[in-house]
C-alpha cells in the first residue's frame, strides 16, 4: 500500500510514494553528507515529506559545522522552526501554528535566495502548499548572505551538527530534494487534488552542483529477527587450604531485541566459552564473549579466590572471597557479584540480579525459542562443605558463571549461545556452524551452541 499518493487529476500521473525512511531517537540514527565542492550558498530549495513519531524537540534537516556555526530546521516541539547562526544570529523563522498530528504527513518545504531585495523573500517556509507568514520569531539573513547549505561543511538529515544538542530526530521520512541553485514553491513538488488534500507529485526539475534526491526505496530486503545473546559465565574461584571458600563466577552478558536482517547479507555469529573454574587458591577465569553483528555480549567475571579475593568484572560480575568485593557488571548486560563473607565467598551477579549472600544472582527468562527458559544465572560462592550449586533456584545453565568447586577446583562457567528467531517464510536456509534448527508455529529458530555464521 502506499504512503503517499498523487491522484490523477490536477494535472498528476499517479505519482505513487510506496517507501519511507524510519529514524528512531533512541538509536541516534541519521544520514550524513559533505560536499566535495561548494554549490550556489545564497539560493536553495530543501523539500521533504516529514511524519512524527514522538513530541520531542528534534532535528530533521541541519548542515554546519559545530556549536555556533548552524542551520537547524526542527520541530521544538510541535512548532516549526529554523534556525541558523554563523557568529551572530542570521536566521530565525518560528512558526505561531502548531503541527501536533502525529498520523500526518507534513509536506515542508524551506526556499532560500539571498540575493533578493525584501528582506521577507530571502527565506521563505512552506508546509502543505502553503506558505506560513504568521511567526512567533523572525530573523532575515542579510542581502547575498552565504549560507551553510551547499558548503562543504556536515549535512545531516535527522539530526543536528551541533555536537553538544544533537535533538535526533524520531519519525518517518520520504522524498527529500535539495535543489542547488534555485529558489523554488511547493508546486514544484506537490499539488491539491479534487478534495483540496496537498499530495505529492515527481519533481522533474534540475538540482545544480549539491543538489539531491532520496526517494527512500528499498534497494535490498530486509526482515525482522529478535536474537538473544548470551556470553560465557566466569569460572569458581578456589580454596584448597580449608576447602571453605570461593567466590562464584558471575553470569555471562545477555543481549536481547530485534534486529533487520538484509537479504545476502552474512553475520557472523561467535559462541563464548566460560570460563575456566581455578586450582589452588586461584581466582576463576573470566567466560569469554558472544557476538551476533554488531552485539556484543561480555564474559561474566571470574569468582574470587584465597590468594586473589576479589571477584572480576564481567557482563556479571564475579563474587568476591573473605570479605572482598564483588565484580561490577557491564551496564544492560548483568549484575554485580556479591562481597565475600568474613569467611565465604559471595555469589556471582546474574543477568536479572545481583549475587547475594553466597547465592548467585537470577539469570533471565525468555521464551524466544517457544519455551520459557532461563538464561545467564550467576554462580553460587562456596560456604561450607560440599554440594556446590551453580546458582539460585531456576536461574537456568546457559551462559551462567561456575560455582566453587574447593578443595581440588571450582566448577566452570557454562557456555554462552545465540538464538535467531525469524518468520519461516523469510528464513534462509543458508548457516554454518550447525546450529540447531526448530519451528515454532510460523517462525524458525536457530540456536548456535557454537561460532558459525548465517546469510539473511
């Protein structure tokens, strides 16, 4: 279905806009440009069909080079403003209308010529065919002024160059064009049809030296998987002395959400191994870390021994030993390992709680494979005698830390995991590394026990 459609009356051909670019706030995404070479800096035409996601304060067309060298066109928040200061302030256009409809397609258009004699003719800001003249706050840029624009300085859509209030912005974008050279209407890119409704419509101009289209088609596949990651956990500390103490290693990192997958695309998946449980008086070595794409999982930290007491930070951190501290955990991954009793060791974190006592923290439960399991337990500080628990009740083996094993070792920490799970119909088929293969109603789950890779 498409987003936007031009009817075929008023002149139009049915100019259809099927696609749009989806930006979230919250990853920071952006797209980024500078010119090689300078264009026309006094007269310019920025066009673009721009939908909310959220009501912050945000960016959505900037070009620049810093702090106090800006062009800044926003919402903030529900009005539209532009703004741009070289030194001083030389450009401000604050909209008194407010544009709130976070269902709606707002078409905005910013003309810019320097060069004209009407100070009101040098910027000129449109939205939906319609030219806005009513303006909480107006500035004008000075006749012939050069502008960012065109420079070649940092263009971004989708947040500012302002490194210190970048105000990324949160919402859907389609059918940008920056025209180099001219000052231009919104007709150049849209029309009303028979119900009066601003639709869009081909430009079929030139652009100059910078100018550009971004029609935001989807030039490779993609498709949703959720993934979950898990490291792996730490290993026991030891105490063949008495055979009373031993920090718990502490759970391996975990990762979970979902991730676009590009078809021919090939990711590389790495598996960690725990780590290894000591001899001696020694301390746990810590697990190792897992990877899918970009996402990585930390190795949970190495329980505390008798000679090194202190547990090792990790994706949980590893339990200390005889009054010494716990390891830190790495911040969305785990939780930290517990002090060590006066004559004890504490419990490794685990990937929903911290270690306690000399029990190791809860891992977490999910049910990406169709089964609820839980995931990433920390391991159990030894405290008397034998048996030595890995972690708290129901805190699940996978990428968990290794528990005190004393006297001739401690116990290991588990291997970690990867899980992929995508619908069926989009599934590939093309892995390495012999991941276990299973379905759960429409979709298919890959569970990588060990490294390997899969191709979208």
């Amino acid at each position: 279905m498409s987003l936007l459609v031009g009817a075929a009356s008023n002149g139009s051909s049915g100019y259809s806009i099927d696609d749009s670019l989806r930006l979230r706030s919250s990853a920071s995404a952006y797209l980024n440009r500078t010119p090689s070479s300078a264009g026309n800096r006094k007269t310019w035409t920025w066009s673009a069909w721009v939908k909310r996601g959220t009501s912050d304060d945000q960016v959505y067309f900037s070009a620049g080079t810093g702090d106090s060298n800006y062009l800044n066109v926003r919402f903030q928040p529900d009005y539209i403003s532009v703004v741009s200061e070289d030194t001083s302030n030389v450009l401000t256009l604050r909209t008194n209308a407010l544009y709130r409809d976070h269902s709606a397609w707002y078409h905005i258009v910013l003309a810019i010529d320097t060069t004209q004699g009407t100070d009101t003719n040098r910027a000129k800001l449109y939205v939906n065919g319609e030219q806005v003249t009513s303006f909480s706050s107006t500035t004008y840029p000075s006749l012939n002024y050069d502008t960012l624009v065109n420079n070649t300085n940092e263009h971004n859509i989708g947040r500012s160059v302002r490194t210190s209030d970048r105000r990324p912005f949160d919402g859907y974008i389609t059918e940008i064009n920056l025209i180099d050279g001219q000052q231009l209407t919104p007709t150049s890119f849209g029309e009303t049809d028979n119900n009066g409704t601003w639709i869009p419509k081909k430009y079929t101009g030139t652009y100059g030296t910078n100018g550009f289209y971004l029609g935001m088609k989807e030039t490779v596949p993609v498709y949703a998987a959720d993934y979950l990651v898990v490291a792996g956990g730490g290993g026991g500390g030891c105490d063949n002395i008495n055979g009373t103490q031993g920090g718990g290693g502490g759970a391996g990192g975990l990762l979970t959400g979902s991730q676009n997958l590009a078809t021919g695309n090939v990711y590389t998946i790495t598996v960690g191994a725990g780590g290894a449980g000591a001899g001696g008086t020694a301390r746990g070595t810590s697990g190792s870390n897992s990877v899918f794409d970009s996402y990585t999982a930390i190795g949970g930290g190495g329980g505390g021994g008798r000679s090194t007491p202190a547990g090792l930070s990790g994706g949980s951190g590893g339990g200390g030993v005889n009054g010494s501290g716990g390891g830190a955990n790495t911040v969305g991954q785990g939780f930290d390992g517990a002090t060590g009793s006066s004559n004890g060791g504490g419990g490794g974190g685990g990937a929903g709680a911290n270690g306690s006592g000399n029990t190791g923290g809860v891992g977490v439960q999910s049910s990406i494979t169709g089964t609820a399991i839980y995931y990433a337990g920390g391991g159990a500080g030894r405290y008397g005698s034998p048996p030595y628990a890995h972690g708290s009740a129901g805190s699940g083996s996978i990428g968990q830390g290794g528990g005190m094993g004393g006297g001739g070792g401690a116990g290991s920490g588990a291997t970690g995991v990867v899980i992929l799970r995508m619908l069926t119909s989009k599934y590939s088929g093309t892995t390495t590394g012999s991941p276990s293969v299973a379905t759960d109603g429409s979709h298919t789950v890959l569970t990588y026990n060990s490294s390997g890779t899969y191709t979208g």
